[in-house]
C-alpha cells in the first residue's frame, strides 16, 4: 500500500513539470519584453507606453485562461448515473456478460442516454463504477470519468472536458495573440540586432542604432520562441476551432458516437451557429471572458436523430416493430429539446430491448443482424 501510494504521489508531481516549464518560459518572456526590449531598447516614449498597453492586455487574458484551464476541476457523472446498492451488488456478482447488461438496462430506464457501445451495450465504467452519460468518457491519467471529455492535456495538467473546454479554447486564442504580438513588434529590433549590431564594439555600430548589450540576447531568443510557439499554437487552435464548429469532441472525431441506428459523426451537430453556442453560450459579450457560459449540464446534449445509411441497414440492434419511417422526423431538433427521444419512448426502448433478450418470442418481427449467433 505505501510504495503504491508514494508512487502515486510521485506521478502527480511530475505531472506538474509541463506547466512549470511554461509558467517559467512565461515569466521570462515578460521580463524580457518589458524590462529588456521597452524599458531598455526601445527608445521613443510613446512606443514604449503602446506596447506595453496592449502587451499587458494580452498578457492578462492568457495568464486567465490558462489558470481557468488548469484549476477548473473536471465536471464528473452524477449521482442518478450510480447503480443502486441492490443492482450493483447483483452486478458484481454476476459472471455473465448479458446477465450484467440486462442489469444495467434495468437501470438505465429513467436515464437519458442514447449513446451505446459499439456493440450495443449500455456504457458502464467499473473504474468509476457509473453508467456513462452520452459523450462521457474515463480519463486514466485523472482516473475519473469526464462528462463530454475531450482529452487530457499534459501542459495544463487537467483533463479537458465540459466544465473547462471553452476555457481551453481561450487559452489557445490568447497565446497565440500573445506569441504573435510579441512577434510582430519584436520583429524590427530581431532585425536591427541580427544584421546592424553583431559587432562587439558599440563604437563600430552606426549612429544612432542600438547598441550591442546584454539585451540583445532576450530580444533574438524572444523572438525565435514566440515565433516556435506561434506555429504549434495556430494548428491545434485551427484544429479545435474546426471541433467546435462541428461540435465533436477529440475523442469523438477519432471514433464516432454510436447510436440506436448505428455510429454517426455528426449526431450531435445542430449547425454551425448552434455549436458555437453550445460552447460560448448565447449571449456574444461574454464569448472571450473566461468564465463559464456553456451551455446544458454534461448530462444530456441536443442531437439531431441519426439516420440510417445503406451500409448500416442490416445492423439494427434495438428493433421498434411498432414505429414506422414516417414517425421518424429527419430534421433537426429545436434547442429547446434536450433529449434525442422523449423518455417514454426511452423507457420504451429499453423494455423492447429487455423483452427481446428474455422472452425471445417467435411472433416478434425478424430483424437482420450483422453479427452471426454462436451455435
């Protein structure tokens, strides 16, 4: 138990490395630009108190969002996503697979989920010992399970997840503004250091150009690290950008939700302005503040219903004998709806689904499926 636990303590404090790393590389960088370049380099007055203005503007929005990304704790499932007592020890007792997911399904009648495994099955975690919500998944580095996870991100040292991924995406706006302001307006002096001034004697620089000091160090490795920084920022922004207009997770755009008809990667895309606001929120003026605006709870997501394709026909794996195609709206559903189904044909669902697997009744309609039964 002891070697297990300082082991454990010893993973978290190396965890902390990548955020020390940048905090350090961030604090010398502000040395750098407000002590070496503007108080020590730049000559004119009105140049200085201009770049300092907008220096020290960016320099708050990133430090801001990057603490919010950092220290906002992971929203994990709730309490009605728990088995009762009663279920969870039949569960753990249970040796079978199918008797396990008919105690699960029992469970989950009054719970909004419809996202399945890839093979149908309700999602449990036995880590957490939780059903997972829709978009939920386990992060093994925090060891918990993250509502609409997106992925852990060593260099903030958190998992990035419903309650901080509008966090997340500020922290890259602003440290890619911040990394491309310092680039911009170190730029001018980069060059006057790197062709004018690599004499080592003042008296052989022209007049009236900077002089060959200690500066001149901070100011080139300035800019060759907001430069670096700016390249590996633009792509993961850009990249995430293109998430959040399609309202897809990392996860989720690697492996595409699964739902009663089968995977589908745009299954909770509403629109491009609709997954914006899923995100910011919807009131615009509070969009770049790092504070929480997203909207719904983590639990449930609107979602438009997944239509089945020519290759997914012949997987069905809940039948609704009952229901026909033209019951079936293909459009998509209203903000105000925060269920892919109402819970009746929810519960509904599942009842088919238990009545299936215990009865088997002959007279039920016959429904193709794509995996074979073993003999």
């Amino acid at each position: 138990m002891a070697p297990t636990h300082v082991l454990r303590c010893c993973q978290r404090g190396l965890a902390w490395i990548p955020v020390i790393f940048i905090a350090l590389v961030v604090c010398w960088s502000y040395y750098a630009y407000v002590v070496e370049l503007c108080l020590f380099t730049i000559p004119d007055v009105g140049e200085k108190i201009v770049y300092l203005l907008f220096f020290h503007l960016s320099f708050i929005m990133f430090v801001w969002s990057y603490w919010k990304t950092i220290f906002t704790r992971p929203a994990n499932p709730s309490k009605e996503f728990c088995l009762p007592k009663a279920e969870k020890e039949r569960y753990e007792k249970e040796e079978r697979p199918e008797s396990q997911q008919e105690i699960l399904w029992r469970a989950a009648t009054s719970l909004p989920l419809y996202t399945r495994t890839g093979a149908g099955a309700i999602r449990y975690c036995d880590r957490c010992q939780v059903i997972k919500p829709d978009r939920c998944h386990h992060c093994s580095a925090c060891d918990m399970c993250v509502l609409k996870m997106d992925h852990h991100c060593p260099w903030v040292n958190n998992c990035v997840g419903f309650s901080n991924y509008k966090f997340f995406i500020l922290f890259l706006a602003y440290s890619l503004v911040y990394c491309l302001f310092i680039a911009a307006t170190v730029l001018q002096y980069f060059i006057k250091f790197w062709t004018l001034c690599r004499r080592k004697s003042a008296e052989n620089c022209p007049k009236n150009e900077l002089p060959d000091n200690h500066a001149k160090f901070h100011v080139l490795f300035l800019f060759f690290v907001a430069a670096m920084f700016c390249i590996s920022i633009l792509s993961l922004f850009s990249y995430h950008l293109w998430l959040v207009g399609k309202n897809r997770s990392t996860i989720e755009a690697f492996r595409a939700p699964v739902f009663r008809t089968g995977s589908d990667k745009n299954g909770f895309s509403l629109g491009f302005r609709k997954n914006i606001a899923q995100v910011f929120g919807d009131q615009k003026k509070y969009w770049l503040v790092p504070v929480f605006t997203s909207q719904g709870d983590g639990l449930t997501f609107p979602t438009r219903l997944v239509n089945a394709d020519a290759e997914q026909a012949t997987v069905t794996l809940h039948p609704e004998p009952n229901k026909s195609a033209a019951e079936v709206p293909v459009s998509p559903l209203s903000e105000s709806q925060n269920r892919l189904l109402s819970n009746n044909q929810h519960a509904n669902n599942i009842d088919d689904h238990l009545a299936n697997n215990t009865l088997k009744s002959a007279e039920s309609e016959t429904i193709t499926i794509s995996m074979e039964s073993e003999s």
